[in-house]
C-alpha cells in the first residue's frame, strides 16, 4: 500500500494568531478553546472530540489548539489502545494482555496523516488532515486507533529539579531535573461497509458510600461490529430531573459488556432515592443515530 504525506494547514483561532490581551495588565491570556474540544493535564486541546471516518479511502481532519500563552512543540502519533471492562484505555504493551489486544481491530495500519512534530505559538491551531487507505481486503467493520498529541518539553526550560523540591543542594553537584510530558488522545474510527449494534443494560444496584453519597452501579452489554457511543440518563418516578447523568459512554467492540459507575446527583431531593422508587436507566445514541434510544432498563430500588 502506498504512503501519502498530507500536508497540515495552519489557522489561527479568532482569525488571527495574535494574542488577547487584558485590560488591566497587558499581559497576554489565551483565548477561550474551540467549541466541541477536549483537554486533559497539559496545553493542549484537541477538536473534535472523536474522529468516525466512513470508507476505505476517506479524509478527516483533527486540529490541535495550544490553550497557553506560550509557544510549545508537540509531538504527533498514531496509537493503539484497548479499552478493559472498566471504560479504561490501556495502551499496547502496557497492561492488556496478548489476547486482549488481538481483540482491537486496528486502524493505524491504513491511516496516514503529516506533520509528525508541529510548533504553535500561544492561542495557535493547527488542522492536521488524516486519510484512511484501506485495501480492498480488508474485511467490512469498524477499525479503530487513537490520534495522540504530546508535549515536548523545552531543553532549556530547566524543568522542575529534585532541590527544588527539597530546597537544598545536592553535595556532589549532582540532580535530577522532572520535566512532565502531558498528552492527549482521542479515537479514530474507521467503518467499512455495513455495521451492527445491540445493546442492553443488565444488573443495576443502588451504592451507597461511608460518607452517605450514592451512585447507581450497572452494566452496559454490547454484541455487533461496531462501537456504542452516547449519553446515559437515570431518571426517578415523580422526580422533575435526572437524578444522574453520565456523558460520552462508550464501549468498543472489544468488549462485550462494560461496568459503571454513576454517581447521583447530589442536588437531588432528599427523599428521592430509597426503597421501592422507580429509577429508568436510558442509554441514547450520539454516533449514528443521534437521539435514538440505544438501550433502557427500569428497576425498582429494593
């Protein structure tokens, strides 16, 4: 299979790169992230959310926002990672078991996408264009790896140092310099041809913790050939609200059932989650129907 390099475009947020700048003291402040982005630890945003591209020869896009005031470098892969029955996305080699990885159907082997390493000045994006190249032999499905940004840290930065950590010096003249490398990372999906999905929620159960908060725990099965991806609400017999939420629920098609955990809502009435109410527990669809009911279980609280 051929290789293609696609050349990324660079854009500025707001229409320009310049930065903002504060009324009361000068200094520059980033300007706020792209609607539909997603953040973690470091400086760096990543739109959209989540990548689906459809067929074998399709072209996407990803755009890296550096939230900061400050220039940064950031490094750019292709991934693979697995996700364990606890919504968990282990990376290869790093905690999933041979079996469990042979379960991942990949896309990194047919994706292609450039710059490799990228600089982007304080309230900077840059769009990166991903293309999907997949053979006619490879059979329908969904194939999924996960688009990944790190940060590279600046050599001459200094870093943070273990004296200064302890506010001494060491007597030999020698240190140790920490220097965080924050990433982040989000699926691309591949569908090839016809798809299937069902899904259901089994085994719900009332927690309550020692410090009195509650949450409902419960399952989520999956069985198809492709991924679930939605909200989940719980709702209350006579209740005005849900009484919890969970957003962005996914199970890959590695698995077969997925555990939550959801906590309720502490602005719930009091009163509202005890013995013999109703809770209706609705899992919707964001992905390929969205709005459409993917699965939902009613139990009364024993």
């Amino acid at each position: 299979m051929a290789l293609v390099a696609l050349a990324a475009i660079s854009c500025a947020i707001c229409g320009n790169s310049a930065l903002a700048q504060s009324d009361e003291t000068d200094a520059p402040v980033a300007a706020e992230a792209p609607e539909g982005s997603v953040g973690g630890f470091g400086d760096i945003n990543l739109f959209p959310k989540r990548v689906i591209i459809d067929g074998r020869r399709q072209i996407a896009t990803v755009g890296l926002y550096n939230k900061t005031t400050n220039s940064g470098d950031y490094e750019i892969e292709i991934v693979d990672m697995g996700m364990n029955d606890q919504g968990r996305l282990l990376v290869f080699g790093n905690g999933l078991t041979d079996a469990e990885q042979a379960r991942v159907k990949t896309a990194s082997p047919f994706l292609r996408y450039s710059p490799r390493r990228v600089r982007l000045r304080g309230s900077e994006s840059q769009i990166i264009r991903l293309m999907a190249r997949a053979s006619a032999d490879v059979p329908p499905g969904e194939y999924r790896s996960h688009f990944k940004v790190t940060a590279i840290p600046d050599d001459e930065g200094g870093g943070f140092s273990i004296d200064d950590a302890i506010g001494g010096e060491t007597s030999d003249g020698i240190g140790v310099t920490i220097q965080p490398r924050f990433g982040i990372s989000i699926p691309v999906i591949v569908r090839i041809g016809d798809t299937t999905l069902d899904v259901g929620i089994r085994n719900p159960v009332l927690l309550t913790a020692r410090d009195g908060t509650q949450a409902i725990g419960l399952t989520v099965t999956r069985s198809g050939t492709r991924s679930a991806f939605g909200d989940i609400e719980i709702t209350a017999r006579g209740a005005n609200r849900p009484v919890a939420f969970a957003r962005g629920v996914g199970v890959y098609p590695e698995l077969a059932e997925r555990k939550l955990v959801i906590p309720i809502d502490p602005e719930t009435e009091p009163g509202t989650i005890v013995s013999g109410r109703t809770l209706t527990i609705t899992y919707t669809d964001d992905d390929v129907e969205p709005g459409a009911r993917l699965a939902e279980l009613t139990f009364v609280i024993p």
